[in-house]
C-alpha cells in the first residue's frame, strides 16, 4: 500500500504495480508532513482518555 521512499514512477506505474496512489508522486526533496499526528492528537481533551 505504502509507496513511500520508491522514486523514479509515475502515478500510472504506482498503480499497474498495484499500489493505491493517494496523494500525487512528489518530486525528490518536496515537502513530507508526516510524524506530527500521533503525539499532537493525544494532547486533544476528546473525552476518551486515550
């Protein structure tokens, strides 16, 4: 599922290889929001105590 960290596809590859692309393949050195969420997402007062 995850085709992270593979380079050099395109989104039409991804797919025949059978990956689900969900977000469009990124250029080499883009952006990357990842890791934030786990711990910011503890710190909300959701009334589950998670």
């Amino acid at each position: 599922m995850d085709y992270f960290g593979l380079s050099g596809y395109t989104n039409d590859e991804l797919k025949k290889m059978g990956y689900i692309v969900w977000v469009p393949v990124q250029e080499k050195g883009s952006w990357l929001g990842e890791g934030d969420d786990p711990t910011f997402m503890n710190m909300l007062d959701n009334g589950l105590r998670a």
